[in-house]
C-alpha cells in the first residue's frame, strides 16, 4: 500500500454547472437573480438599491478570489432540496447569516444589511480560511438531506466524521482498577479523591489534592493502579460520531482517509477526525439538527390545517409582521416557557427587566444572557439606558461611533461593533478589523500592543486626541472580552420571535407541537401541562376514539394527549390503535377493540397502560373493573386472532365477528 496525503490544501466536489458557465459565474448569476426576486417588493430609492449591488459585487470578488464559489453552491444546493422536500432549515447560524451572498442563495434568511451583519466577520479575505456555514435542520429530516448529499455526489464519496473519546482522570483510574482485578470500591475510592472540574489530569489532581499523594505514597496497590494509569490517560477509549460534521470528497474518500464502520451502522465514517479531515483537505459541512425548527413545523401544520378548513390561506412564518403587539406583549409579560432562547428562569428574570419592544431587543437579550456580561455589569448598564429618557447619560465615547453603538445604548455588545468602531476610528478595513477582534480575545500580549500602535495612529490621524485614542482602545478591548457574534444572535433571535408569535397567536397548536417533541420525557410534559393551565388551556384525557399519536388539537383552548406519550404503549402501538380506527371506525367496547387490534403490537402491557391512563374510561364503570376484565377481553382477542390465521370463518370464508362480550364484572 502507497499513499500520498497532500496536507494543507482544501479540495471541493466538482459542482456542475450549466454549458458555458464556471462556478464563479454561475454564482454571480444566482447571486444577482436572488437580489432580484428578495428586494422586488421593497420601495428601494436608487441609492438604496446601490448599496446592495455593491456589498454583493464585493462579496462574489471575495469568494471568487479565494475559490470558494464551488463551497456556496454546493451549500445552496442541498439547502434548496430540504425546502423543496419539506425539511425544515433554520434561519441561518453563525457568522454566515452576515453574508448577503447566503441570503440571496437560499443559505440563510436574513437580510445582513437590514440587520446591520458583516460579511468579514465570515469570511475575511486577509486571513484565508475555509467558509464554515453551520446549518440547521428539522430533526426529523436531517438524515433524508444527508442521503441526497450521499445520491447526488456518491456513497463512496461521503461520509460523517469519527470520534474518540479518551480516557480521562477518573475514568481511567477506574477502567486500570477493573483490569487489574481490584474490586470497583477500591478503584472508586481513589477516583473520588480526583476533582471533577473539566480538562482534570493525574498530574493536576495531585497538585489540588494532597491526599491522593499521601494514598500513593503508602498503599502499593494504589501505586501500581496509578503509575498504569498515567501511560493510558489520554489514550483513546472509544469511536462515535460527530454530531453534524459530514464530509464530501472530488473521488473516492479512501484517496484521503481511511474508514471505518461503527457497530451497528450500514455507512462508514472517516478514521480521521475533526481536525485531521481538514489537514488531508476534505471540507467539512455541519448538518445539524435542531428540534425548535421541528416545533415550528409540527405547530404550522395544525394551525395551517385549521385554516384551510376555514377557507384561509397558510400561514408563512417567513412573512410574519416583525413588529406584532401580541408577540411582544406575551415576550414582556415573560411568558416566554417553551419560546427558543428565552425559555430559562435567568432568561425570565432578564425580559422583565429588559421589557424587548422591538426586534433589536431580542437580538440583545440573546447576546446578553451569558456569564461575562451578566457579571461585568453590562447587563445593567444596557437596560439602565434603555428606559433612561436622558440621551446625555448615554455615552458613546466619540460622537463618529454614535451610529454604530445607538442600537446598544452605547455599550460595545457585539463583535462586529468592536469591528466598525476600528474601521470609523482608526482606518481599519474590515478584515483588518476581524485581525483586531480575534487579537482582542486570545490576548496574546504581543499582539495587543502591535495592535494598540496601529488603532491609536490610525485614530489619531483620523483626528482624534490621543489619549482619547488610548481610552477607547481600552474600553474596546474589556468589551471584546464579552462581545458577541450579532449574525448568530440575529438568526437565533428570529427563531425566538417566530415561536413567540406561534405561541401568542396559535397557543394550541404550538403547545401541541412542544408536548409532542418531548413525548419520551414525563418531567418535561409535566412543565408543559402546567404551561397548558396557566394559559388557559386543558389537557383532555387520552382516548383511544379520540386521541391522536401525538397531542393534538381538540377545539379552542382544549389539546388532547397523545397516545404516544403513554408509559408503557409506545409509538408503534399508537399508531396502530389510531390506524385501525381511522380506517373501520370508531371502537364500541373493550371486547371490540381488544379484537380489532393486533397483539403482535399491542402487548398486554401496552393494554394495562391505556386502562390505567384513562384511554378506555368510556368502556367500563371504572378502571379496577376494566383491569379485571382485561385478561378475558385479551384471551378472547387472542383467541379470534388464532381463528382468523387458520381460516376459522363463516361457511362462505367471510370472516367471523367476535362474539358477543359476557356482562363485564365490576368492582367497586
């Protein structure tokens, strides 16, 4: 076996395009079309308009100059085929919703000129690095992409990406104890004496914990466990899969890696990992799946059927009014249980304090919610100003950067503020600005005080007092500390709106659509229940005439729950309970239904369950009496069953009903 691995240059799938076309051209014609068909409904003024095509013009000679117009197409590509076959994508993620190029596309969904992004922030043209757009898919549908990626470009040309778990501190002290034939107390009490803080060592844990020393010291076994223990720490232990990471090669991937075969699994994954696909040159694209894009989905459908039922036309989420009263009522009345992003008590607590009025607020509540910000005081500051009528206690720290810091009362929120604060001030282009950012949050001493010589001359140039220059540098690097992407925060905040406004407007069908996402989990449906009855909402009874296998809709304020939330029944037997019923009609009494259901799927069990939940109430005085009677409506169903098989029927081959049930016992 030969095998050359060129190292350090990325290679694409050829994407193929129409006669006569490359892909830079065909990008920039798709680009052009899509600005076209997005802005054909808006009143653009000339030099509104014009702004566009230059960031757009600007863009494609970026992507074309470092070769990435192959990567957007193959991106847009698989993303147009989930939404032409019904698979849910998300709004964008990352800092690839700051590119118009993906807006235009079909990659992402908001406009970055509305929403003030940058495109540098994703792509900068003076650090060259592979474009990573991560996208999000339905859950339910993200497996059906990966296979047209599989189709379109060949099985043996894709493939999800391997990793390793390793063996940390703990657990490598407990697997040598077991090896070694030491009982798992004796493994566990060393273990124990092991911090638990993330990235611990053996070496670590003996500096933070003088007592596992001390064991060491005097015990031999214990020695002779740990010395062992410290060759295989760090080992691999165990391969999985990454959790998105999917690549695709221009020829078979064994000409980049070798693979492997999970346990269990039909398709491969690369033996190298993350990092090491990237080395050999294979790009990685992120499919992930995101289980609110599946609620959004599941909500719509109810509510768009209740629609057509009254001659109304579906609803498209993508169209909905930005500046809804209801929504925003619902968002500061903190209402907010089950809304993406804004569901935790701490989120709560913020959106009273915060009262979001407008869009640009929810993009703020999602950058603020996190640990720096909180802590340093800039959560106070933020909301201080925004209910302050006095514009004088606003301080924007040079009257230039006002446009960029008065969406954010003056406080440095995001990264891309840091970006243009650099480029207004000091001179900087844009991917000098990026340069500046990533300088700002390693920290590298160095770096900084290059950086520092660079914005303070450039300011100071620009006419700005030095000291000033000095100062705000400062205050721009605390703030850098904490700043956020706005691109993610913009994407995720849509998502937060749009399910806001499902639950404001279509409660539910959104509350139906949240029940049934989280059927396995009895702690969650109990949340949810109570977030029924605060909003006025019953949760009716299971019912096996009425029931769906998900929660369902049962009329204005009322949801019926879903069979397959029942512990104890599963999804296959509910279905199959509310197959059969949609297809011979209603069932009359527990003898009937016992014998019209399959007990290949529906177990003696699965029936208890249904007794005990209350799905078969209408068949009997009460449940003790239906629980008795239940082996003989089951023996019986078993019985006629075993008729059926065999041909047991009416003379003529008709099949032969059940016969009429006995007076059913009751306890009381």
């Amino acid at each position: 076996c030969n095998v050359a691995l060129q190292l350090g240059h990325s290679v694409l799938p050829d994407y193929e395009v129409p006669a006569g076309e490359t892909t830079a051209t065909y990008l920039a014609a798709l680009s052009r079309q899509g600005l076209d068909e997005k802005l054909a409904d808006r009143e653009l003024s000339r030099e509104q308009r014009e702004v566009y095509d230059e960031r757009l013009q600007v863009e494609l000679d970026v992507i074309t100059s470092m070769d990435f117009p192959g990567y957007f197409l193959i991106v847009a590509d698989f993303i147009r085929w989930a939404k032409e076959n019904g698979v849910p994508v998300g709004p964008g993620r990352g800092s690839g919703a700051g590119s118009l190029v993906a807006w235009v596309v079909g990659i992402t969904n908001l406009d970055p000129l509305q929403f003030d992004l940058l495109f540098e922030r994703f792509l900068n043209p003076e650090r060259v690095s592979m474009p990573d757009f991560d996208i999000d898919f339905c859950m339910d549908g993200r497996d059906r992409v990966i296979e047209y990626v599989a189709e379109r470009y060949g099985r043996d040309k894709v493939s999800q990406i391997i990793t390793y778990g390793t063996m940390g501190a703990k657990a490598v002290i407990r697997d040598v104890g077991r090896v070694m034939g030491h009982p798992y107390g004796f493994a566990d009490r060393i273990a124990r004496l092991i911090p638990g803080t993330p990235g611990m060592t053996l070496k670590q844990a003996f500096e933070d914990e003088p007592e596992l020393g001390e064991l060491y010291e005097r015990d031999d076994d214990v020695r002779g466990v740990i010395d062992m223990a410290r060759q295989l720490e760090g080992l691999a232990r165990n391969a999985g899969t990454h959790a998105g990471g999917v690549v695709i090669a221009p020829s078979p991937l064994t000409d980049f890696a070798p693979l492997y075969q999970p346990d269990g699994e039909t398709g491969a994954v690369t033996q190298f990992d993350m990092k090491d696909v990237e080395q050999v040159g294979l790009v990685k694209f992120d499919f992930l799946g995101l289980r609110t894009l599946t609620i959004i989905d599941w909500a719509l459908d109810i509510a768009n059927a209740h629609r057509a039922e009254q001659g109304k036309e579906p609803i498209d989420i993508d169209a909905i009014p930005m500046d809804d009263p209801a929504t925003f009522g619902l968002l500061q009345s903190s209402k907010t249980h089950a809304v993406f992003q804004l569901e935790s008590p701490g989120m709560r607590d913020l959106i009273k304090r915060l009262r979001p009025d407008c869009f640009d607020d929810i993009v703020a509540l999602v950058a603020l919610f996190r640990p720096g910000p909180l802590q340093s005081g800039m959560v106070d500051t933020f909301i201080e100003r925004k209910h302050s009528n006095d514009e004088s206690k606003i301080d924007y720290m040079h009257p230039s950067l006002q446009p960029v810091l008065k969406g954010t009362y003056g406080v440095i929120l995001y990264q891309e503020q840091v970006m243009q604060a650099a480029q207004i001030l000091a001179g900087y282009s844009l991917g000098q600005a990026d340069l500046l950012r990533r300088a700002m949050g390693k920290k590298i001493a160095a770096e900084m005080a290059e950086q520092r010589d660079i914005f303070v001359s450039g300011a100071v140039a620009n006419g700005v007092d030095k000291k000033l220059a000095i100062h705000i540098f400062g205050l721009m690097e605390k703030f850098a500390e904490y700043g956020f992407n706005k691109s993610h925060s913009a994407a995720y905040a849509l998502l937060a709106y749009q399910t806001a406004w499902l639950k404001a407007h279509y409660p539910e069908a959104f509350l139906a659509a949240v029940l049934t996402a989280d059927m396995e989990y009895t702690d969650k449906l109990a949340l949810h229940h109570r977030e029924c009855r605060a909003m006025g909402i019953d949760l009716l009874s299971p019912d096996v005439n009425a029931s769906g296998p998900t929660f369902t809709v049962a009329g204005k304020g009322a949801i019926r729950y879903g069979l397959g939330a029942l512990k104890g029944l599963g999804r296959g037997a509910a279905e199959a309970i509310v197959a059969e019923r949609e297809a011979n009609g209603n069932y009359a009494d527990l003898y009937e239904f016992c014998c019209r259901i399959d007990t290949q799927k529906v177990n003696k069990r699965s029936f208890e369950a249904l007794v005990k939940s209350g799905a078969l109430d209408q068949f009997g005085v009460n449940r003790p009496s239906l629980m008795k009677n239940l082996p003989l409506a089951i023996g019986r169903a078993e019985q006629f069953a075993r008729d059926r098989a065999t041909g047991q029927g009416s003379l003529f081959g008709e099949e032969a009903p059940p016969e009429p049930p006995p007076k059913q016992s009751v306890v009381m």
